[in-house]
C-alpha cells in the first residue's frame, strides 16, 4: 500500500509538472489584471498584477518577456488589460534603447503636459524640446528660451480627473532651477517640440518681446 500511494503521489507531481510546461511552446508574460500607465513595476506589483502564459511553438512575435524580472525596475508607459502581453515597448522600448541614466551634473525636472499644448501627443522618451516662459502683461510682456533641446525622459498620462500629467526632462543643475523658477514664477510656460536630428544649436531667436 505504501509503494502504491507513492507511486500514485508520483503520478500526480508528475501530472502537474507537465500541466505546467507550455505543450511545444513558450512561456510570455502578461498582465494579469489591469496595470494603468506610468506604473513602476517592483517585485510586489509584478507579483500582483503579472503573470506567465504559455504561446504556440514557433510563434514568431518579438519584444516579448519570458520572466517577470525583466520587467522590475521598468515602468509602463502604456495602459495594460489582463491577458495582454508585457512587451518592451510599453516598458518604453528594449533595454538600451531608452534614455541613458542621469550623468553627474544632470538633473531630471517635470513640466505639466500642458505645457505642450497640442504637441503633447508628441512627447515620448527621447523626444527633444525647448522649453520657452512668458513673462509680463501687455507692451512689457516677452518670451524667451529658459533651456534649449532638453531631453524628454518619461512621459506620464493622467490617472485620475484633475491630473494633467507631466514630461520629466534631462537638463543640468542650473537648468533645473530655470525651468523650475520658470513654472512657478512666470505667467506662462511652454514645451515646443525639436525635430528629429536638428543640432542644438540651430539658429533661432532666444527672446521675443510683445509686438
């Protein structure tokens, strides 16, 4: 009776080791429950919120993870329903395709998305941008540029009425405090977005006065 119940307890550790192997397949990780947006993933959300599925053998799909590892440390930067995949991209593209870490002497600064107005569709991490305040009413009234092609670091959408987002942007310590002094002192501050490619230094005016 007792080899019988071990090899029947055997069967069944082997039955439920085979039922967990993906049948000629891989495993890919997916959310398991809704993860919003601008979600950092630690170890406690990736255990809450993620888990592995299996997917046919031979599946040529690529950007995407086999272990809730890869994803810890990262953030989403896309909305998330149960069942989809976690992929690089709405972790903000592959390891090394995103923005570099803050180098000595760099700050990273937020700006409310309003900032960018229209443009604020553009804003992606990677995505360059000057970073303009206004200042004075009427005839005294100017604008000028308070930083030239800044970085954009990370971009978070709103998560609940009332919040309107913000860009986080790479600048240098005396930047930050330019950028900062701007958002709270000046009337208005804008993110105009940079074209691809454009040198930093490409022509432009710096300051503009009412007409």
């Amino acid at each position: 009776m007792a080899l019988a119940g071990a090899a029947g307890l055997f069967a069944v550790l082997f039955t439920l080791r085979a039922a967990a192997q993906p049948p000629d397949g891989a495993w890919v990780l997916v959310a398991r429950e809704p993860i919003p947006a601008g979600t950092d993933v630690d170890e406690t959300v990736a255990a809450g919120t993620m888990q592995l599925a299996a997917i046919p053998a031979g599946a040529e799909l690529t950007g995407l993870l086999d272990s809730a590892s890869a994803a810890i440390g990262r953030r989403t930067v896309a909305h998330l329903s149960p069942g989809e995949p976690v992929t690089q991209a709405v972790l903000g593209g592959a390891p090394g395709a995103g923005p570099a870490p803050l180098a000595d002497g760099e700050r990273a600064v937020s700006a409310p998305l309003s900032a960018a107005a229209g443009a604020a569709g553009a804003l992606a991490p990677g995505v360059r941008v000057d970073v303009v305040a206004s200042t004075g009413e009427g005839l005294t009234g100017r604008t000028r540029v308070v930083v030239r092609d800044a970085e954009v670091l990370a971009v978070s959408v709103p998560q609940m009425e009332g919040d309107g987002g913000e860009a986080v942007l790479r600048v240098t310590a005396a930047q930050a405090l330019t950028v900062t002094a701007a958002l709270n002192f000046a009337r208005e501050v804008r993110l105009l977005v940079r074209p691809p490619g454009e040198e930093a230094t490409a022509a432009g005016p710096r300051e503009v006065r009412a007409p």
